[in-house]
C-alpha cells in the first residue's frame, strides 16, 4: 500500500509541474494584437476539431463500453473507461496549452533563440509529462482501488481483464487521434501546398492562403494532440500487460504483491527524472538546438538509472533476490535491473539510427538530395530506397533487445525492458511536442508580418522539431513493437492458463493451442495480420489524398470568386477550409479505425467455422488469432519505420535546398531550381507517410493485440 | 518406369515445338536494311550482356559446385549443375529467339496487327513452354537416372538432397537474372527517359539518343531472360518440394514410387495441353488482343483440367483411392485432382486481381491518373496507395487456397495445388514473353523511321504486354509463397525426421525443435526473415539509381562532346551506354543476391552461439531459421505484390495520357500536359518498383527456403 501511495504521488508529480509549467508560460506576453487574432483562430479551429473529433469518438466509446459492461462486468468496462477518458484528457489539455505557447514563442523569438525555445520546450514538457503521468496514474489509482479498497487479489481475472479494458480505451482513442488528426494535419498540408505553393507561386503560411490556418490547426490536433494519445496508449498498455505477465507468472507466490507494481514504480520514478531533466534544456554558448535537448534526454537517462536502482533497493532489498517464475524461469532482481537498463540502451540506439537516417547533413539524407537534381522521379525512387533500408538496424536493434532480455529473465525481461523504455515517454514527447508549437510560431510570424529574423529563429527550432519528430516515431514504434510482443505473449499464456483449467473455463475445454508455424492456421493468420498494416496505410494514404483534393478545390474557389484576396484586399474564409477538413477527418478515420478492432473478432469465428466449430474449430481459430498478432507486428514494424524515416528524410531533404544544396559535381542549387521542385514533391509524398499512415500503424499493431486479450476475456467469461 | 518415359517424352515436346516455331519465326520476312541494323545492334548488346552475367554467374556456380560437392556428394552436386545449366539455357534460348522475332515482328505488323501477334506470340512462347518443358526434363531425367539406373529409393537422401541441390542451382542462376537483368533494363529506363525525354525534349526509342540500344537490350535480359529463369525456379523448385513431401509423408508405402512422380505428371499433361492452348491464340473479329490471349489461357486451362482427371486414372485407377500419410493424414486421389482444380482456381483469381489493378479504365489505374491532375506528389500518394492495397485480395486468395487445399489432403494437398498452378506456367510465361519482343519491335519502327501506323499496332501489343506482365509476376509471387509454403513444410518434416533419428543423424542429438510463436528465437527468427525483403527491395531501387544516374551522365556527355548528334549528322556511341550498364548490372546483382543465400547461414551460427552452444543452440538457431523462412515469405509477398502492382498501376496511368485523359471534372489532358508530365514520374519510379526490386523478391524467398534445406543436409550429413 505504501508503495503504491508513493507511485500515485509520482504520477501526481506530472500534474504539479504542468500546472507550475502552464502559469509561467501563460505570465509571458503574448504579442500584438494581429498575432493574438492569428493565434485567436488557431485556438478555435483546434478546439473546435477536438470537440468534434471527441464526439464522434464518444458514439463508439459508449457503444463499445455497454458492451464490455454486458459481456463482462461493470467493473471491467469503467476500466475501459478510465483510459479513454484520460488518454482524451492528455491530447486535449496538451492541445490547449500548445495553441497558447506558439503565440507566445513567436513573440519570444523577436527576442532571442534561446527565449522561445524556452516556452516552445516548456509547452511541449507539459504534453510529455501529462502523457506519462496521467497514464501512469491512471493504471495505479484503478489497480489501488480494484486490490486494495475492492479487496481483490492482484492476479484475480476482474482486476486483469479491468486493466486490459483500461490500456483497450487508451488504444480506442489512440487510434481515431492519430488517424483523425494524421488527415486533417496532412490534407491542409497537401492541399494548401499543392494550390498555394505550387498553383499559385505564393510562400508557405502566406496569410491569402485559405487553407494556411487550417495548416496550423492540423499541427496541433496531429502533431500534439494524434501524439500524445498515441504515446499514452503505449505507456498504458505496456505497463499493463508487464503487470498482466506478472500477475500469470507469480500467481499464488508471495512474491506477486511487490512485483506486479514493479513497472508502475519504475513509471513514478521516471516521471520525477524526466521533470528534472527538462530543467537540463539550456542553450549553450554554441547555440545548438539538437545539443540542448540532448542534455535533457541524458540528463534523464543517467538520473533513470539510478533511480531504477532505488527502486530495486526498496522493493526487493537489492539485486540479489531471486524469482522463480510458475513456469520455471529463474532470475534475480539485478538481472530485472539490467533489463531495464537494456531498454535505455535499446532506446538510445533507437534515437541514434532515426537521426542519422533523417538527419541533414547524413549519407541518407544527403543521397535524396542528389538525387533531386536528376528530377523527380529519382527522388521518389531514391525516398523509397531509404525508407526501406531505414528498417533494417532499428529491427536488428530490436532482434538484440529481445535475445538478450530474454537470456536475462524471460519474457518477463523483455517486458520490464520495454516498461523502462516507456518510462522514458514523459521527456521523449517533451522533445516532441515543442515542435507543433514552434510550426505555428513560425506561421504566425509570417502571417502577421513579423522581421525575417524571427522567422529564422522559428526555422532553426522547427528543423529540429522534425528530427525529433521522427526520432519520437521511432521510439513508438520501436517500443510498440517490443511492447506488443508483451500483449502476444499475455494472449498466449493467458489462453495456456483458461485451456488449463476447463472446469472453470467450460469454453476452453479440449482446445489444444497449436501455435507451431507448420500449423497452416498459423500461417494463414501470419499472412491475414501481415496484410491489416498494408490495407491500413493505403486507407490512410487515399483518405489524406481526398482530403486534399477537396481543399485544392476549396482554395481554387475562393481565389476565383474573390480576386481580391491576391491583392491582400480581402481576408480568405479561414473557417470553411478548417471545417471542411474536419468534416473529412472525422469521416475518414472511422472505417480504418475500426479495422484494426474487428479483424480478431472476424477472423476467430471465420476460422472457427471454416475449421469446422467445436473444440477443433475454437483450437484452430485461437492459434489463428494468436498468429495474426504476431503477423501484423512483423509487418507493422516495418510498414511503420519504413514510412517514418522515409517521411523523415525526404522532409530534410527539401529543407537541404532551403539555403542551397551543393551536388557531387559541385554545383549549387538554391531554393526554387528544378531540383528543390523534386524535393518538394519527395515532401508531399513524405506527409503522409510520416504524420498519417506510419504513425496509425503503431495503435493499429496494438489495439489488435488488446482486442484479441478481450476477446479472450469474453469467451472465458461465458 | 513406364510413366517417367512419358513424363520425359512430355518434356520433349516442348523442345519439338520449340524448335518447330523457332523455324517458322525465322523464315518470315525481316524487313529492311536499316531495320536489320538495328536489330543486329540489339542482338549483340544482349548476347555481350548475357554472355558477362553468365561468366560471372559461373565463378559463383563452381565454387559452389564444389562446396556442395564436398559436403554433400558429386552426385547431389551434379543436381545443382543441371539446375543452374537448364534454367541458364531456358533464359538464354528464349532470349536469342527474342532478339530476332523483334525485327520481324515489326516488318509483320507493317501488314497486319493479325500478323504482328502471331509472330511475337509465337517466340513468347517458345520461351514459355521452353521454361516448363525444360524444368520438368531436368527433374524428371535426374530422377530417372538416380532411382532407376543408380538404383536409389525414392526417398533416399540422396535423391532428396540432389533434387534439392538442382532446385538451388535455378535459385541461383534466377536471382542473379532476374537482379542484373532488372538493373539493366531499368538503368537504361529510367536514365535514358530523364535525359531524352525530359532534358532533351526527344521522343522515346529516338535514334538520337544513345540509351534507345541499351533500353532494347534490357527488354531482352530483363523482361525475356530473367523472367525466364525467374519461372524456370518457381517451377522446378515446386516440383521438387513437393516430390520431398511425398517422400517423407509416404515413405516405405509402396504408393510412394507412384505418389511421388505426380506432380511430374501433371506438368507433362500440362506441357501438351499449353502447347495445344498456343493455337488458341488468334485475333478475332474484335481485334482484342486481350481477349485473344485470354481465349489461350481458358482453352489451356479446360485442357489441363481434362488431362489431369487422365493422370489420375492412369496413376490411381480414379478418383476414390484412399491415401494416408505417414502422419496420419488421409485423403483420396479425388481430393488430390480437386487441390489441383483448386490451383487453377487461384491462378485464374490472381489473373484477374492483377488485371483489375493494373488495367487501364479500371478504378485504381484511373485514380492515379486522376491524381495526377493536381500533380507529381499526389500522382505519387495515390499510386502507393494503390500498390499497399494491391496486396490484399491476392493475400486473401492465397489464405483461401491455403484453408481449402489443405482441409482436403493438408500440406501435401497444398503443395498439389501449386504444383497444378505452376504447370500452367508453359502459356503464363508465353503470354508474358511476347511483351519485350512487341515493345523492342515498337523501338526498331520508331529508329527506322517506319510508318506511324506500324507503331501504333506494336504499341498496342505493348500495352496489352503492359498488363500481362503485371499479371505473370502476380502469379509468380502468387505460386512463390505458396511453393515457399511448401518448402517450409519439406523443412520442418526434414527437421522433424532428422531429430527423430539420432543414431543415424547424430548432429541432431537432443535437438527438441520449438516453432511455436511464443519462443522468442521464432519471433526473432520471423522478424529477421521480415527484414530481408526490405533491405533487399532498398539495395535493388538504389542500384537502379546508380546505374541511371551513370547513364544520364554518358548521355549528356555524348550530347555535349557531339552536338551533331542532335542533327543527325552524328550517329551516337550505342555501345558505350550498352556496355556501362553492362559492368553496372553485374557489379551491382553480387551483394544483395548473396544476402539471401547467407542469411539462413549466418543467422544459425549466430543463435547458436547467442543461446549458449550445444543441443539447446541448435535447437534454438533451428526454430530461428525455420521463423527466418516464414518471415520471409510473409513480408517477402506484400512487398513484392505492392510493387509489381503498383508499378503496373502508375505504367498504365501514364498510357491513360496518350490519348487524353478525361478527368473527373470533364477536362480532356493531352500527352504533353502537366498532368501527363506527372503521370510520367509515377511511371519513373514504377520501373524499378515492378521490374528490378519487386519480381527479385521471388527468387529471394525460395533461395532462403532452399538454402536452409541444404544446410539441414549438411548438417545431417556430418
């Protein structure tokens, strides 16, 4: 009990500081009064698209929480409950102190660099540790009450299938953010560039754009919102299926009490490094960006460790303790240790590859770049080249993440070292989310008309915002892929556990899970989830494609039936470019959303009745399920990276151009030459790549995994 | 006996028709001087190219040669030679009959668009039944020569090993065509289109240009001789896995020495009926060439099917013969001609899949070219769209064969059904040949300054060669992951019997095989084999790019250093570029066709020493290899599928310009226009994805599979 008093007050921490964090970000002084109605519209169109979105959201959560109440228990489905609403809670006070700092940070920026990367990153640490203590002190306070004011055991199957429910509703919201805003975002992007850039031969966020505060809405609802709720799944979600593992390995031990909230003292400690690791974030006198926020991350690794240690000390007196797990795997609490230290390292590796493969100035990067001077086409072909090549040490990372936690301690390893890497998301989004808020700083200094050297500033910051951006994708996916192994492996010994136990299980009676890959139920479920990341992303890429093409015909519009917007005479309809997005947003994300939800569903009673129904039926239909887990991580992983990276890379290379690129020949090309013309279309082609269908994947390849546990759930229950 | 001669005597009819239409190809009129100059040109780039590659490829085949030689046995080495040799040939044969159909194909369709198929049909297909005709004689006469007059069982392990050795030996000699060819015939692509067409302002396949030779060679190599090798493989590999199953599943039954010439029986039947299918091949009243193929196609396959019921009868006696596996499986022979039904069935779904997504006036063709409208990057979203979703209906079709093949007769049912699928490979790779020789044709009347009207005729061959081509390397992958299928079995049985029999294999000792997705070394095992398409899809783009960029240089330089050659007072240095992309292709095929061949390898030795040596190391590094294989296969189809579609897709998108795209708003785009220009990009970099990384992918899965089969082999046999 004490433990976990002191967990909660880990988690409440993040709240402190985002309060402390919000009001002195707010003290700061918002500007003139042409920035403060820029930033006044940004503000309503975010907000109205997140009410909208929440709604819509709200439909299928009350439908999809009658049914957990129904099919299980109340108690399960408020579980359920408790991770929407606190997932929508982190994307949404995120959003709101985001669309409040970019004002800010523009007018910081007249002052100095270091000024606004002060309230950018400060805005963005509220997202970050919101994200982890709200997620952390969610899983905590509801697994207090369950054990500790229901009296319920830690490994009783209401408090399991409660905690499932709980990282169920995280994932729910997770995925329509992520898709929802990944459209929005990126079809004003497109679609604004497209007509504004191209058609019409006007700067980027240039005010007589229609779409261009749509542009700087979608920064927000996508970037910071789709994010944070994505990242709070992850944590969510991990930390709950550690705690699951733990609650089937220890079950009747003594041992059980301590160790399941191993992963959630791990989280609190973690919340309270991760805020003092933001105060590391200073520009130094070489004025590098990418330095500063560097010095938080390791400042947050190295106190991590220790605190790690500490950890280890209180809960189990040191290193030494040894674990036996039912199954019969030994270890010691050192050996727990070292796979959480193993995670850091996973992670660092992790961070090191996405820089290099979307860094400028990087043989990747680079290489796309040159590639741009012979046209178009060879751009695209070289983007795609790096893309898929960018998957191959982040996988190989993974690969030796996994051999060697598991020679440690098990699956339990594995899973206490994806935990650490979670315990980490507090300070990665916090790297992340100043980003969005630096894009619309620089949007709003161009739009109203502050000198070129703020926008400089703004530039300098948001560069690095898109490395960090990248570097944050591929530490979701990176961890989401480790993590769902996690889910994998909490199906499979799940369904050992109801199989064993028919008796009390009566619809697990003479099932024999066969999950050996001869059993051609296996592959046909290794290749029906291997397919779910494909179909999803090309759902993803047509429906930022659609929404689009509707803004290039919305903006074509108003230039042609008011020709003074050209001349500055008239202001463009800002809101009819916003609605109309969030119209297609929202109607966009609902079908592939639900892909990912009803793919276990449907295939387990596909295969139960082509396999001919009863216990041969259900036998067959588990290992099918359990298989397409696995196959839609392997694919997932690199339809994920592949599209994050490439996005990544090709966004830098345009920026290469920006003030001129030199070619192997010597030659420079200087922003508007034929050459920068390819890198912007390699860009267009990389937005939704990176911000629409890469990142959705990383929910998908999660919320598959958690329904499958749930469907599990259900069927036992019955 | 009596039924291998006639298996063998089937294989030679391919060789008689062979021979019969190289004949009644030669004796047609080859038209003028100025087109037999060119042709000439052609004819030795080609034969110089494939004479290095080979050369090359042969340093690699003797060392291994003798590797095998030495580790296994002369006579299972003797198996891998035949292989290599045949399936060199088979290219080699049908290429040289390419190169002079081309010129003659032309002079014919001066005449008629009647007399322009029918002679370019006709060297197709002496290419295909060459193919087939030519892999059945290898197996089959190996066959013979080891159980009849080297007295062997059947299932002896030196007649497994040996025909597995002659399934590696056309795995070897097919990735390297099927690699250097695609660099080749895409570096000479790409790089002549960016520097002729869109640089210099000149029309495809104009004399002036010094890349037009070079892109006609790459018809050849590529599209005729590597596609050749390409099916060659499938082919033989099919028949040979599924000629080990029948020997593991039923040995010592005395149905085995029937049993297990089955599949060599149905592709002799097959052989006869694809000949008959070729005279089906005739324009009718409408003109439709596709409907002329078509008409070849059905006809072949409701010969087959008949010829196939005449298998079973002089085989089994019927249909109702019962049948039980060493495993305890039983079917009867009525279930087996119904898995090979079943084969046809799946073919004539991917056919039609394929058609469907890469036809031009069909919906996804038609929104890329719609996409195109509003420029490069959305032409590009769209056509990567397109090409993700390409992958799920063939996915689909394939786990639907998978289910139903195997609930008749298990895994040997589905290794009939490929088997049956892949006899048709005979008039599938005759439908697919006669592209290179129609699209070299259209390229001699463009440089000899023939009527328009005769390029209008080859260009419409060319279009409908656009989608049969689209279509063959559907199939291909199609038949490859279901084959690779096949050889996993042969693995894992292979595996299974290995261990089971310590005293005799004692390499196997206390080697307990776990393929069960919840040992991690399977999941690493799955995710490493995942990673192998994408490194080697990112290796094939990038040499494409190399070697284009190498060519737009010679391009310009010859352009600069001759500025007659504008004029056509000059005549450019062909050969130069030829003998570029010669050194080009085949330095850069070396490193990513060896990534397969030493993945298996490597990843054993490393699990084994990662898992601690000994029994438990090979039992690890076992599983992990078995998982590499399934890996795969499992990203190896979605990744292949997404860019032979896909390309496919964006080639046609780009024709849908030729005669003026209407887009959906009513406006008519004419060739030439922004749209097309983009459209055009698209189909840039659509070349490598459907002609050098995506077929290349094919081969790589099935030399992984049987790369580890030949390292159980060693490994027992030590």
């Amino acid at each position: 009990m004490t433990a976990l008093v002191l967990i909660i007050i880990g988690g409440l921490l993040s709240i402190a500081y985002g309060i402390w964090a919000t009001k002195s970000l707010m003290a700061a002084d918002s500007g003139s009064q042409r920035m403060q109605e820029i930033a006044a519209a940004i503000r309503e169109g975010a907000t109205a698209y997140l009410k909208r979105q929440y709604i819509t959201i709200a439909i299928v959560g009350v439908v999809i929480f009658a049914l957990v109440a129904w099919l299980l228990s109340p108690t399960v489905a408020f579980g359920f409950a408790i991770g929407a609403v606190l997932s929508g809670a982190a994307g949404f006070i995120g959003m709101n102190v985001s669309v409040r700092a970019n004002v800010r940070t523009a007018q910081a920026a007249t002052k100095s660099l270091a000024g606004g990367l002060e309230l950018a990153f400060k805005a963005g640490a509220v997202t970050g540790l919101l994200v982890a203590g709200l997620a952390l002190l969610g899983v905590a306070v509801y697994f207090t009450v369950l054990t500790q004011f229901m009296g319920l055991a830690a490994n009783d199957r209401v408090v399991v299938d409660a905690l499932v429910a709980l990282g169920f509703g995280a994932s729910l919201i997770s995925i329509f953010a992520r898709l929802g805003g990944g459209i929005f975002t990126k079809g004003a992007d497109v679609g604004g560039d497209l007509v504004g850039k191209v058609e019409a031969g006007i700067p980027e966020d240039d005010p007589r754009n229609p779409a261009t505060i749509a542009d700087n809405v979608g920064d927000n609802v996508g970037d910071c919102a789709g994010m944070a709720a994505d990242l709070f799944e992850t944590y969510a979600v991990t930390a709950v299926a550690t705690m699951v593992l733990a609650a089937i390995f220890f079950a009747g031990q003594p041992i059980l009490d301590t160790i399941i909230i191993y992963p959630l003292a791990i989280g609190a400690v973690c919340v309270a490094t991760s805020i003092a690791g933001t105060f590391f974030v200073k520009l130094g006198p070489s004025q590098s960006i990418m330095g500063a926020l560097y010095k938080g991350l390791i400042a947050t690794g190295v106190l991590s460790i220790a605190a790690i240690a500490l950890v280890n000390l209180v809960l189990f007196g040191g290193f030494g303790t040894e674990f036996k797990t039912n199954g019969g795997v030994a270890f010691t609490s050192g050996d727990l240790f070292a796979c959480a230290v193993l995670g850091f390292v996973v992670t660092a590796l992790i961070v090191v590859i996405t820089e290099y493969y979307t860094g400028t100035g990087k043989r990747p990067v680079v290489s796309i770049a040159q590639a741009s001077v012979t046209g178009h086409g060879t751009n695209i072909i070289q983007g795609l080249a790096v893309s898929l090549e960018s998957t191959a040490l982040p996988t190989l990372v993974i690969i030796a993440g996994i051999l060697s936690t598991y020679s440690l301690a098990g699956l339990f390893g594995i899973a206490v070292a994806v935990t650490a890497m979670l315990s980490l998301a507090g300070i990665i989004v916090a790297l992340d989310a100043f980003g969005p808020v630096t894009d619309n700083a620089g949007g709003i200094a161009e739009m109203s008309g502050l000198p070129k050297e703020v926008r400089k500033a703004t530039d300098a910051l948001d560069a690095v915002g898109n490395t960090t951006k990248a570097v944050t994708k591929g530490y979701a996916i990176g961890s989401a892929g480790l993590g769902a192994l996690v889910l994998f492996a909490a199906y499979s010994e799940d369904l050992k556990f109801f199989s064993a136990n028919p008796t009390e299980f009566p619809y697990f009676k003479d099932v024999v899970i066969d999950f050996s890959l001869s059993n051609p139920y296996v592959v046909v479920g290794l290749l029906f989830g291997g397919l779910l990341p494909y179909l999803f992303g090309a759902m993803g890429m047509m429906a930022v494609g659609r929404a689009a093409s509707a803004i290039v015909e919305e903006v074509r519009r108003q230039f042609r039936e008011n020709p003074g917007i050209m001349d500055y005479k008239v202001k463009p309809d800002y809101g009819r470019a916003v609605d109309m997005l969030t119209k297609a947003a929202i109607k966009e994300m609902i079908i592939p959303s639900l892909l990912p939800v009803l793919s276990p569903v449907v295939v387990y009673f596909v295969i139960y009745f082509v396999a001919g129904g009863g216990a041969a039926g259900k036998s067959a239909a588990f290992s099918s399920v359990g298989a397409l887990l696995l196959g839609v991580i392997v694919t997932g992983v690199f339809v994920a990276i592949s599209m994050t990276s490439g996005g990544g890379a090709w966004d830098n290379a345009k920026k290469s151009f920006e003030d001129g690129f030199t070619d192997k020949d010597g030659k420079v090309h200087q922003k508007g030459s034929e050459a920068h013309k390819a890198s912007v279309t390699g860009d267009t082609v990389g937005d939704p790549y990176k911000d629409t269908a890469g990142p959705a994947v990383n929910p998908m390849i999660k919320i598959t995994n958690i329904v499958a546990l749930l469907l599990l759930a259900i069927l036992a229950h019955h």
